[in-house]
C-alpha cells in the first residue's frame, strides 16, 4: 500500500436496488404491488461506498470490512474485485456468519427506505484489525458505527480502541455516522456518551446533521422531523444551529467538523488548533484553523441518492491528501457527491479527480441554498463565509 493510502474500515454490505420507471408510484402500503424493473446489485455501506468512491477517483485505497461465507459476502467480493482484485484482498470473511445485505427502495421524487440486515457488521472488534494491516496509509476512515453492535455496545468502548489505535499509527482518523432506527438497540444507546468516548481519538468527524441532531439533542431532531419531515430535516436548520452543534462537537475534542446537509450542501467548522492536519502536509494546519465555511450543491439531474453522503466523504478525503484549502475540499467534497447522484448506485457516477475539478473550473453552477445565513459572504466560488471565518 503507497504511503498515501487511506484505509476506509467498519461496516459493508451487498445493496439490492430494485429500479422504477420514470414518475413510478412507489408508495408503499399493505396489499400493494409495486411494479419494478431489473434490480442492481451493488456494494454498500461506508465500506463500499467510500472506498470504491476513492478508487474511481484515483485514491490509493485499502477496505477492511467483514462478510460471511454466504452467497452475499462471495457476491460482495467479487464486485469488489472486479474493480481491483486487491480491494478484496484486506476483507475479513467470518464463517458461519451472514453477509450483511439492504434493500434499497428509492422511487422517483421520493428519499431512500432501507430494509437492512447487519449481518457480520454486529461482530466486527477492534480484534478484527492487525497493526500492520495499517502499515503504509496515512488515513483511516471508520463509517456507521451505529449500524455494527460492537462498536456501539459498552458506551463504545471498542470504536475508541480502533481510533486510537489507528492514531497511534501516526494515522489521520475520520469517522462517519448512520442514522439508526430509533426503536432499535441502536437507537436506544446513549450515544452523547459514546461521542464523548471516541472524539478525542477523531481528527475529522463527518456525520449528516440528521445523524449528529438525533445523538446530541433527540427532542430538536424530532421537532425538526415533525415540521418538515425527515427527507426535508436540512432545511429545517440555520446558522445558529450548525454553530452550537459544531460547538459541543469542538468542546469534545474533534478538530474538524464537517456536516452533510443533504441537499443544502456541507458546512465546515474547524478549531484553533488543527496541528494533526500536518500528518497529510506541514502547511495545512495555517489554512484551516478557524474556519467556519459552507458549500451548496452543485446543479445535477438526480437519478438516485444513495451512498451520495459517502462519496461526498470520499472527494473531501483525496482533497486533503492533496494539502487543498478549506475552500476547495469543500468544493471538491460535493462535487464528488453530485456526480454520485446522477447514477442509480453510489460510485458508478463517479469520474477520475482530474475531471472533477475540470468540471468545478468549468463553471459548475450551484444548487439554490434554503438554510438563512445572515451576515455570511461568498467567495468566487459560490462557498458561503462566516463572519467568524478566519480567512
């Protein structure tokens, strides 16, 4: 693995996507049939979703997750493989346990509904991971923990050891989240305790603000829910919300933040000391210190939205394995996303970074902003400033 590699680690699955014609009713209800086209087989979960991102990007990178002997997990390898035979090659395939597989429901006009089985994700430990399986790569990348039993059990005793471990690899870590169900065992932890455990041992944090609202404060998520609907929850927000909640996340430890806002784009908010950043280039640490930023989205015909926040991870990751800018890795980061978008599946929409920076520099337009941000100016390239901005 080449010393700028990213190890993207934590929870994987095989996606099957049902497809629906263009302005298909794809409601839901007892006694329904819905009719549907072909069904896509394609990986899923951070695993798949950021790494292979990464790689059609050109990224060095390496996945560490774990499957079952089942049909599945050999169908989720082989995929993996038929990108690069080596991709498959860090996974771990757990006998006797099944692969973990969603049905991705995603009618036109409408959000995804997942139907999900964890599968081999609930047994993944910080066991799971050798120390030199990390030997070579300079980040590491950790997704849904919510979504995998070890990870969030004992108050997340076993997230933090994996964190920590990769930070005392001399690695950058960043973690992503997922949205559990509220009435499952996930959904029922306490998970401001878990953060509590874990930031400290996390250089980037990247959840969706869907995601951060309903582990630090339920009762502004639910309110926010009922008002405009859990699809819709971004527009819902302003900047006095990002800020506290970039606050809490600050006084917990994480250096950076970065916030996915669903179609209002990605907020950025950074603390005065981001010293790790040079472990990826002794300048970057100048550029990025108190920064408060935001990126709309770019203009793009939607074809489906899964996996969009990962990838949108995956461009802000090879952004800063290229010492960019604030500014720019935001830029970057949804553009990434936007090409995600414009195909059914998550990654097959993705292009080489050349050619999504040449489409930035083209003049890329962005998407309308609904989210007030009073006193905010913008740069030339449509990202929103804080007043608080150290730029």
């Amino acid at each position: 693995m080449t010393a700028n590699a990213i190890v993207v680690a934590g929870h994987c699955c095989l996606d099957v996507i049902p497809s629906f014609a263009p302005g298909a009713d794809g409601t839901l209800h007892p006694g329904k049939l819905v009719d549907v086209g072909p069904a896509l087989l394609a990986p899923g979960g951070a695993v798949s979703n950021v790494g292979l991102a990464l790689h059609r990007l050109g990224t060095p990178v390496r996945l560490l997750g774990k499957v079952g002997d089942d049909q599945f997990g050999q169908a989720l390898l082989a995929l993996y493989a038929a990108h690069d035979p080596a991709l498959a090659q860090g996974m771990i395939v757990a006998p006797a346990e099944p692969t973990s597989y969603s049905v991705v429901i995603s009618p036109p006009g409408s959000d995804r509904i997942f139907l999900h089985c964890p599968g081999a994700n609930h047994t993944f430990s910080a066991a799971d991971i050798a120390a030199e399986q990390l030997d070579g790569a300079c980040i590491f990348s950790f997704g849904y923990p919510p979504l995998m039993r070890r990870m969030y059990q004992d108050g997340g005793v076993e997230l933090a050891a994996i964190l920590q471990l990769a930070q005392s690899r001399g690695m950058l870590t960043t973690l992503d989240m997922a949205l559990p169900d509220p009435a499952s065992e996930a959904g029922q932890m306490d998970w401001r305790a878990i953060l509590q455990r874990t930031l400290p041992y996390v250089d980037c944090f990247l959840p969706s603000i869907e995601e951060i609202l309903f582990m630090l404060d339920r009762a502004e998520y639910e309110a926010l829910r009922a008002q405009h609907g859990l699809e819709h929850l971004s527009e819902g927000i302003d900047n006095v919300l990002l800020g506290r909640t970039a606050d809490q996340l600050m006084a917990w430890g994480v250096p950076v933040a970065a916030l996915k806002l669903g179609d209002q784009g990605l907020y950025l908010r950074t603390a005065a000391n981001v010293s790790r950043l040079e472990l990826l280039g002794e300048e970057l640490p100048a550029s990025w210190a108190n920064r408060e930023l935001l990126m709309p989205c770019f203009q793009v015909e939607t074809a489906g939205t899964t996996g969009s926040g990962d990838t949108t991870i995956a461009g802000f990751l090879t952004a800063l394995l290229h010492g960019m800018s604030p500014e720019a890795s935001l830029c970057s980061a949804v553009a990434v996303g936007a090409c995600s978008v414009e195909q059914v599946d998550a990654t097959s929409g993705i292009p080489a970074w050349q050619v999504a920076q040449e489409r930035i520099a083209a003049g890329w337009r962005s998407a309308p902003l609904q989210i007030a941000l009073p006193g905010w100016r913008r740069d030339t390239n449509n990202v929103r400033l804080s007043p608080r901005d150290a730029s």
